[in-house]
C-alpha cells in the first residue's frame, strides 16, 4: 500500500469537491434541504482560492494510493500548532488504514516539533470521533455542532 500525498493544483478542484460530496452523502450527514449544485459550487470555489493561496499556512493535498486519487488533506501550520482541517476519503477507500496512516504522521510531525495537533470533528460524525479519540486525541473544548479534540506532545493521550 503506497501512500503518497501530492499537492493540490486547480485542476484538482473538481476532485477535490467530489471526495467531499461522496463522503458526506455515504455518511448521510448532509442535511435533507442541503442543495447539492449549491454547495458544490461554493466549495470548489472556496477550493480553488485555498490551491491559490488565499489562506495562509494551508496547505491542500491529493491523497493517492499506489498513483490512484483517492482523497483530500488539509493541514494548516504554524509555529504554534499543527491543525488537521479536512480529511476526507472516497467511501470506498475508507477504512482501510489510509487515514490512520496520514493522521499518525501528522502525530509524528507534532511530537517532532514539540506543538499539538489540533481538529475540530462535527458531532453528526460519531464514526470520526471514534477514530480520533483511538490514536490518543482528546477533547479540549465544544462547539455547537463540533468536539474540539487535541493530540499534545507529551501529555497522556487515551
């Protein structure tokens, strides 16, 4: 299983926006009066800006397996934390390691630099939480629709 991140051009928008789409649509947690053209519209745009370079520290991949577009990453870094905003997979490459792998090297990158890693899970996602919480995140904080989970360095992640 070949991994690889590669990082994302406008001609990926597309993609990008689909991966979002098909996962959320497999999850069922798009709500029932959610306009699919609408938002597709809208994220592909807000897309587009983040491969430009609208958004600061962010930096927007294409996960690949063996040279097969498979997914979105998105990370965004500073000298304070690293925070993993967007990881989403074609629901039928889910479950199958491809985001422990990326999550447990973003834990690897954190322990390294000595800074959490940071994420918000929505609360209509319990299958994520559970994920998250399993490589040793842990809340810090709640939101309305969302856990605020944490991974830091030295402390004791259960």
């Amino acid at each position: 299983m070949n991994i690889h991140l590669r990082t994302a051009s406008l001609e990926d928008a597309s993609f990008l926006t689909d991966v979002v789409i098909k996962a959320t649509l497999a999850q069922g947690r798009f709500p029932d009066d959610t306009d699919l053209d609408e938002y597709r519209a809208g994220f592909e745009e807000w897309t587009e800006e983040t491969v430009l370079g609208k958004y600061p520290n962010v930096s927007l991949s294409v996960v690949t397996l063996d040279g097969v577009s498979v997914g979105r990453f998105r990370v965004v870094r500073d000298t304070e934390s690293i925070t993993l905003a967007g990881i989403q997979l074609l629901p039928e490459h889910q479950n199958k390691e491809i985001g422990s792998v990326l999550v447990k090297q973003l834990i690897e990158e954190a322990v390294e630099k000595g800074i959490p890693l940071q994420l918000a899970v929505e609360k209509n996602n319990p299958d994520a939480e559970r994920f998250y919480r399993r490589l040793g995140f842990v809340q810090i904080d709640e939101g309305k629709d969302e856990y605020h989970l944490e991974y830091r360095p030295g402390m004791r992640n259960i």
